[in-house]
C-alpha cells in the first residue's frame, strides 16, 4: 500500500511531526492539519486514504470530525483511526460508536500503529471494492447499496451516466486524456450530488466512463441532470485542442478509413428510474431498466437525460424539448 494518502489531525505540531515521520518512512503520503475545521475541508478534496484523528482539540473536537466525516457521502468511507490520550474504555466504545474504525491511544508504539493502519486499509480495500482511477465505490459495493436502499422500502431514483463517443475520444487523444476525461465526470456528479442531492446519496463508479448514482431527493432528479450536462459542456472544453475546439469536432478514421467526425465537447446520456414508479426486487432489474432506457438516449444527439416513470415516459434534454419515445418501451 505504498503511497497511499494519510491525513493527520492533532493539535499537537511534535506529535503531528512525529507522525509524519513515520509514515514517510513506510512510504506513506502524509498531509497535517491542527483543526477539526480544516481536517473536514481538506478530507472532501484531498481524499484520503485513511485520517488519524486526535479527539482533543480546540473548537470542533474529534468526534465531531468524526460524525461530521460520516454523515457526509464524498468522506463517509474513509476510514478513520482514532489516536488519544483518552484510554477509558467508555472513550474508545463512544470513538467506535460514532465510525472511527480503530481505537489507539497516546503514547503509542509506532510498529503497532503501523501495523493497524495496514490493518485497516487491507479491510477497507476490500470492503469498499473501489475504482482504482476514482477512488468510488465498485460493482460489489453498487450491488449492495442498492439492495439495501431496495430493503429500506423508500422511494429512490436510480441513475445511469455515460458518456458519448468516449471510444473514439479515446482512440483520438489517447488514453491519458481519457483517464482525465473519467475523472473530471466523477467530479462534476459529486459536485451536482452536493448542491442539489442529500449527504446519503451514493455514486458508484462501475467501470470506464459508466456511473451510478442513487438519490433520495426524487424531486432534484432533474436539477442535478441539469447541473451535470451544464458543467460538464464548459469544463470538457479544456480536453480538446485549439484546432478541434475552433472547428467544432475531431475526425479519425473507421475501420474501413473513411473518416469520421465527432463534435469537440464531451456529452453524456443519464438514463433514470425509480422505485416510486416501478416495482424493483433486486439490482438486476434495475440495470435491465436502466440499460434499456439509455438505448433510446443514444439516439439522440448530444446530452440528454431520459426520466423513465410508469405511465409517462419522456426524453428531456437541456433546452427543455421534450421528445416522446417509442410507446414499446414499458
């Protein structure tokens, strides 16, 4: 696990250096903060792959990080250790309580602490089954998420994102600038999740340029639809050269060399559905629906979202044209 980022909160700068130290030593990249402020700011854009947090602290104590951290879906998997002088056993049973994932307390052995972080991480890669290029959550963990949110008896929306023509966008510019183009997707949806979708929405990355997300808010469906298609238009920009963006399109050659032109912006299809309109039983027909459904958005050109609902179907894409479908889709 070399390499992997380590977010260290305490208030104490020896300890932190101390800290630092150690993990550079095992190859770690770690990063300090000496608030619980900071330490919840920097854990939403720097991810970390695990925070050791110190509970003392001035203003917001540890566990409050902690609960804060938890109940926020961009940190609620980070695993957290928690590090204290505090070695009651009714500290550790409440550190436990609140999500910390392990429990040591000051002064510490820096073998065993090491010892734990691997621990710890070893489980947690497991258990989340992450996309290794966006650190989200994998097929296992999309499968359980929604059998869970299945079992809540809850009305949630079910999102599939894709990008089109990523093939050839890939063929084009390589697969660097591909990679560039899959993140740069991850982070406008968790952006789009948190202005317009709750803390408990889930983002799944299944592979490539395909993305699940599960919100509970039904009624912001197409706002954050909206806000993905808006920003994903300006920002793709950037992915292109200066001659494609001043033509409009690139050109690259099919299989039997005719050439073929593909617009400069990067556009996706988001096909959803929900169990407010449908009766789901498990994840398979869910991704049957899903698949189903965006079949219909490919054939319309440029971004579209499709809000599939029992008795009305529609395709509604940014300019608000609503175009029906094929009465064949139930």
């Amino acid at each position: 696990m070399p390499g992997e980022k380590i977010l260290i909160v305490d208030d104490d700068l020896e300890i932190a250096l101390v800290l630092k130290a150690i993990f550079e030593k095992e190859n770690f990249r770690p990063y300090a903060v000496n608030n619980g402020k900071e330490a919840v700011e920097l854990a939403r854009t720097l991810f970390p792959d695990l925070i050791i947090l110190d509970i003392l602290m001035p203003k917001i104590s540890g566990y409050e990080v902690c609960k804060k951290l938890r109940h926020d879906f961009h940190t609620s998997h980070i695993p957290i250790i928690v590090l204290s002088v505090k070695d009651h056993t009714l500290d550790k049973i409440k550190g436990l309580k609140i999500g910390a994932d392990d429990y040591v307390t000051k002064p510490f052995s820096s073998e065993e602490l090491v010892a734990r972080i691997k621990a710890v991480l070893r489980r947690t890669h497991l258990e989340r089954d992450c996309n290794p290029l966006t650190q989200l959550p994998g097929n296992l963990a999309i499968e359980h998420q929604i059998k869970n949110r299945l079992n809540l008896g809850l009305p949630f929306g079910f999102m599939y994102a894709d990008l089109d023509n990523f093939k050839p966008f890939n063929d084009y510019h390589g697969y660097s600038r591909g990679d560039l183009a899959i993140k740069l997707l991850a982070n406008i949806i968790l952006s789009s999740i948190k202005k317009h979708g709750n803390l408990d929405d889930f983002v799944g990355h299944i592979g490539g340029d395909d993305f699940i997300i599960i919100t509970r808010k039904i009624e912001s469906i197409e706002d954050i639809c909206k806000n993905i298609i808006e920003n994903l238009k300006v920002s793709s920009l950037d992915l292109f050269g200066q001659k494609d963006r001043q033509q409009g399109y690139f050109e690259i050659l099919d299989r039997r060399g005719n050439a073929k032109k593909f617009p400069a912006r990067l556009d996706i299809t988001i096909a959803i559905t929900s169990n407010q309109y449908a009766s789901f039983t498990n994840s398979l027909q869910i991704s049957d629906t899903l698949a189903e459904i965006k079949k219909y958005g490919k054939q319309v050109e440029g971004s579209v979202f499709i809000i599939d609902r029992r008795e009305k179907k529609k395709i509604t894409k940014l300019t608000d044209v609503i175009v029906p479908i094929n009465e064949n889709l139930t």
